[in-house]
C-alpha cells in the first residue's frame, strides 16, 4: 500500500497510471473455446490473437509433462462464419484423437493430427459455404455431424449434414427450418439430437430439441423433446455416458437443466431449491456452448448466473442437491464455449476474476466431490504485466429504480469507483463517468477484470456497465421487457443509471460520457438523441442508426430480430412498421444531439454494416449546418473506419488505433482544461 505522505493530489481523470494503452491492447488476446480429449488428458485451447491479424490459433497443453505447443498450422485460422458471429469451429474427435476444425480464410473444413501435425482436408472451401459445430461420432470415426450455413442461393439456408471422412462427401440429414445448432451423437452412435428454430424467434425466444435414430447417414423415428409449444428457449443439449439427454429450457422463467431418458420418453426438472432462479445457460449468438459438464452420469459442474452474478457449482443428479466450488470467479469465458470433462475427477474451465484476468484454468475434485486444487494453464495477459492489486478497482452490483414514468421497476449495474494507491482528488470534486453499453441487446455485462476498465478507473475515472431491461442474466420475464420497447426502456435504464449514481454525489453529472459497440451502439446515440442534456460526450462503436437500412442489409441470424425488439405482439400495418422504425432510428433525430459523437467501424462488417457509421455522420454534420453555421462539423462527429475488419476488432495496429481514438475522445470531451 502506498504511504500516506506518497499520495499526491490532483484532479480526477489526471491521475498518473500503470496501464498502458499497449497493455490494454495486448490484453484482448482472447480465449474462445476449450476442449479435451479424454482418453490422454490433453487440452486443446482456441485462442484469438491481434498480434497475427486476429488469427485463431489452437494451443495444445499436456497436463502429464506440463508442456504446450501450438497444433494448428500457420495458414489456418480456427473460426467459423455460421450466424455471422461463428463459433463452434473446433472439436475434437474422442475415438481417434485429431482434431475437426473449419478455416476462416477458406472456410474449408480440416482434419489435424495434433501428434504428427498431418492436415487433411474433409471439405473443400467455398466462399458462400459455411460449417461449424462439428461432433464426431465415437461408434464409428467415419461420421462427423455439422451446420451447414449455404449462401450461394437466396435464401440462406441451414442445415444439420453428416461429414463421411472417408469420401470426404456430407449427407444432408436435417432441413426445412430456418436455423439449427448443437448437433451430438449419442454415446453409443445410434441416436443425434439438435436445436431448431425459425423466424421471427431468436434461439432465446422459443427453439425444440429433435432427437433421432441415426443408422450410417439415414435418420429415423424423429421426435420432439421439448420446446414444441412455441413459447420455451432450449440451449445446449449434451448427451450424457448413461445415455440421458441433458438440456436447458427456460420454461419455468429460468434457464434451467433438465434430464431426458429416451428409452422411457420423460423429462426430468433438475430441482435445486438454492438455484430456481439461476441461469444455467446464455443467449447463444455464437456456436458451441459448453456451460455445464458430465464428469459422470451422476455428477454435472455447471456454470449459472444468479441475479446477474456469476458462480460454477457441482450437482448431483439423482440427489437434486448442488455445491458451490468456487465464489472468486466472475466470468467465464467470451463465448461460453468455456467449460469440459477430463476426467470423473477433473475438469477444465475459461473463467475470470474481479481482479485476474481471464485464464485457462484446471480444477480437481476429491472423490466426494470437494474442490482439492485449481491451477491456472495460462492467462490472457502475464500475471507480471499486471498492476498490483491495491490499484484494481473492485466492482459494485447496484440496482435502481426507473426514473421515467413509463415504465416501473428496477434496472441494474456493475460500477467500478476510481481507484489509484498514489493520488486523491481534491476535496468536493466529483470523478467524471464513462458509461458502457453492452451489445446483443440480448446479452450481459459482466464483473471479471478489464483491463479497459482499469485503464479510465487508475485515472480517475469511474466507469459503469449498465444490465438494461432485456439483459441476460435476470431470468426471461426480464429479458422480455425489451420485446418491443427497444430504444425505449433500455435508453431510460442507462439514464435512471446515471441519475442515481449523480444523486448520490458519486460521480459529476456534468462530465458523463457513454460508450457500446453493435446494439450497445444503438444505444448510445439513441440516448444522445433522447436526453442530450445527459451527455458530455459518446463514442459508438459499429452502431445502428437507422433501423430500416440495418433489416435490409443485416445478416441472415439476425434479420427478424428487430420485429421482435420493436414490434408490439398485435400485428401492425407496414406503414405504422415504417413510422415505427424511423421513430426509434438515430439517424432521424441526429439534430438533438449536443455533444460530440465519435463513430467507430468495420468496413468488412456484415451485422452492422459500415454504411450506418456513414449515414450518421453525413445527418450530424447536416443538422450542424443548418442550425449553427459557426460550428466546425468535424468538432461534434468523428467516424474512423478500419480496413479489414469486422463485427469487433481483432488486429493488433486496429486495437492500438481504437485506444488512442477514444483517449483523445474522452480526453477532449470529459476532462476540463487546466
């Protein structure tokens, strides 16, 4: 700790601080997935890396020798394209050990000998064909199941295919419905299950769990697990070594787990009475999730969200009773393709911490299932780049009521205070607030250590991530308050959190700014347009401004998510859709906005594409024209647009570029002259 004749005086947002703009660049390294093959123990970690154009690598450790190595040949780059946000690009096949992979460039699909380092093509690339969530079978190693994502004819279509490795030819095994994911073969091969669903539901809305004899590529007695009234979510279906089927469904309100016996046809509520309210699954924008784990056929580790906050528990099936292992941990992994079995006793897992970075991690039970050890394979950043402790700064779960009238209730967030051992401000000042806004809408933020975060709250800064209505975490009856409101109840959350957080003389009310990428991007320059008296500044990175535009030009996943997000449940005619839309679009009121906007972009992104960026910053220069001629466009909008880049920034010199962009911003907008 600092010595009290140490600490300096100056003014919030000029402290002197450890973290380098480098630092918070090299710290989004990033792990994406995790595996294991069973049989030798050995880890298989996904990871992205800006220092090689965002390319995805995959790192083998051996827990035996201690000893990892990267597998994955230089050329290719592990990560799939299927819903535009990918995922699922890596498995590995129990039975024989190699590695099933689909390459970003080619988008081919790939056979790796992690052993030998031999790559064997499966499938051939093409430029509109896409494969991911790969599962091979282990009755006969011949089989591989996949998604299959086919634009070279409109409509794109999705499709369940079954990979034959040994004509390197696939069948197409499951099709008709707009989407599909988490094809698995049973233990023993003669069953696959999967998800599917179809416009206008998002995964999280409403999707069935199919399960189906399968007899060498021909599928048979199909039926319906769950899912089939229309109005559950079913995530993550995992086939457990006794033959049940395990999923989650959120019929109860929560995303809960459920037990499926096919032999008998019935379906089982895992009942913990400490976790009825807990989240044992997440919106599935990406591929693959992997949140709970069969260590036996009794014995499941899962992962939930309880009231926003993160914990890791061990359930005992047949007893319905459940332990927590481990309250340090806050996070788990980017894509929540986090969590594998490697043994009745061990398991390894992507988690963080609200003050240690995200880390590949291996946890060891005893027989009786207490927590023996937990050792940490590799972290995101050194463990030595970091700061020492005393300068982290802790976060704090709040909640508050909605400010505006109509609508009641609480919202939620996740603030963290400035904190710094050497400096304190001056006595009565306040620290200035930077906002963030998370994407989706339908996801979460959550409270694991950010080296971005730290960066601002070393300096004096304080720094809040708002949960707004629609948010995942807090169960469906909250998640659902989006549904048709959107630009509406999540604006005013952001707000109410603002305006608690100035009641409580905690931060300046005068020095607040507001950042978020994608739907979080939305959300700033709708609040800049809806209460621009709020603001001291906004930064948006990929963000929506014009709603029309974005469902014309989005992608396939998410073309119907707007209906759901702003329609209301009564059908409406075409032209009160198209008033609506421009009602909640930004880029219609861009004349209400008062404080400088910075607008950052992908020019290769699909989701949000560049033209939004585009448009935004033509309407504020135009509205600055013809209301104040004095004023210098280029002082309230900023649009940089990366080359190269998508939906999220990946490269190193992009990341660096990014940084630097919002300090200046932030530095221009929030900080008073001296």
């Amino acid at each position: 700790m600092a010595a009290e004749g140490r600490i300096r005086e100056a003014a919030y947002g000029t402290w002197d601080s450890p973290i380098s703009p480098e630092l918070v660049s090299n710290a989004v390294l990033r792990f994406d997935a995790v595996s294991v093959h069973e049989a030798t123990g050995k880890v298989y970690l996904t990871e992205m890396r800006p220092s090689e154009s965002g390319r995805a690598c995959i790192v083998e450790f051996d827990l035996s020798t201690g000893v990892q190595r990267d597998v994955l040949p230089a050329e290719l780059s592990a990560r799939s394209c299927v819903h535009g946000y990918g995922g699922g690009a890596v498995s590995v096949d129990q039975r024989l050990g190699r590695l099933i992979i689909t390459d970003f460039k080619t988008h081919g699909v790939f056979s790796v000998d992690p052993a030998s380092g031999v790559v064997e093509s499966l499938i051939g690339g093409n430029p509109k064909v896409f494969f991911g969530d790969f599962d091979a079978s282990l009755k006969d190693p011949n089989w591989v199941l996949a998604i299959q994502e086919d634009h070279r004819i409109a409509p794109t279509s999705n499709k369940v295919v079954a990979i034959n490795i040994s004509n390197k030819e696939f069948i197409v095994l499951a099709q008709g419905a707009d989407f599909y994911t988490h094809p698995k073969f049973s233990p023993d091969g003669s069953s696959i299950c999967w998800l599917q669903w179809n416009f206008p539901n998002m995964p999280w809305d409403s999707a069935e769990l199919h399960v189906a004899n399968f007899d060498d590529g021909a599928l048979s007695e199909e039926y319906v697990v769950a899912g089939k009234q229309g109005n559950e979510s079913i995530q993550q279906p995992r086939w457990n070594s006794d033959g049940t089927l395990l999923f989650c469904g959120d019929r109860t309100g929560y995303w809960q787990l459920y037990r499926h016996d096919p032999r008998t046809n019935k379906t089982l509520h895992i009942n913990l009475p400490t976790l009825q309210n807990a989240e044992f699954a997440w919106p599935e924008f990406f591929l693959g999730s992997k949140s709970y784990a069969c260590l036996t056929s009794n014995l499941v580790v899962a992962m939930y969200m309880l009231n926003g906050q993160f914990g890791m528990c061990l359930i005992d099936l047949l007893q319905q009773t459940c332990c927590d292992l481990d309250s340090s941990y806050t996070s788990p992994g980017f894509q929540t393709d986090a969590l594998h079995r490697i043994s009745g006793t061990e398991f390894v897992a992507i988690v963080s911490s609200e003050d240690g970075p995200m880390s590949l991690t291996v946890h060891r039970l005893s027989n009786a299932g207490s927590l023996v050890d937990v050792h940490c394979l590799k972290t995101v950043v050194a463990w030595d780049m970091l700061p020492h402790k005393e300068w982290i700064s802790k976060p704090q779960f709040i909640s508050f009521p909605r400010v505006g009238t109509a609508f009641t209730g609480n919202s939620h967030a996740i603030f963290w205070p400035p904190t710094n051992p050497f400096f304190q401000a001056p006595a009565g000042s306040l620290p200035p607030l930077i906002v963030s806004v998370h994407g989706g809408p339908t996801h979460d933020a959550k409270a694991s250590l950010s080296m971005e975060i730290q960066y601002w709250t070393t300096r004096g800064f304080a720094w809040v991530d708002v949960n707004y209505a629609g948010s995942s975490g807090y169960g469906r009856e909250y998640r659902e308050l989006l549904k048709g409101n959107w630009g509406v109840i999540d604006a005013e959350d952001v707000v109410s959190c603002v305006h608690y957080l100035a009641s409580r003389s905690i931060i300046d009310r005068s020095r607040v700014g507001i950042r978020g990428g994608s739907a979080g991007g939305y959300a700033v320059l709708r609040c800049m347009t809806e209460y621009p008296e709020v603001w001291a500044g906004g930064i948006s990175l990929f963000g929506v401004c014009c709603l029309q535009t974005l469902e014309k030009t989005t992608h396939k996943f998410e073309s119907r998510y707007l209906e759901g997000l702003l329609l209301p449940r009564s059908p409406v005619s075409a032209e009160e859709k198209e008033r609506l839309y421009q009602e909640r679009s930004p880029l219609y009121h861009a004349q209400q906005i008062k404080a400088p906007v910075l607008l950052l972009q992908g020019r290769e992104d699909i989701v949000v594409p560049p033209d939004q960026a585009e448009m935004m910053e033509s309407a504020i220069k135009e509205a600055i024209r013809e209301r104040d001629n004095s004023m210098v466009p280029e002082d309230l909008v900023k649009v940089v647009i990366y080359e190269g880049e998508g939906h999220g920034f990946i490269k190193a010199h992009t990341l660096i570029s990014q940084k630097a962009e919002e300090v200046a911003w932030w530095s221009k907008t929030l900080l008073r002259p001296t």
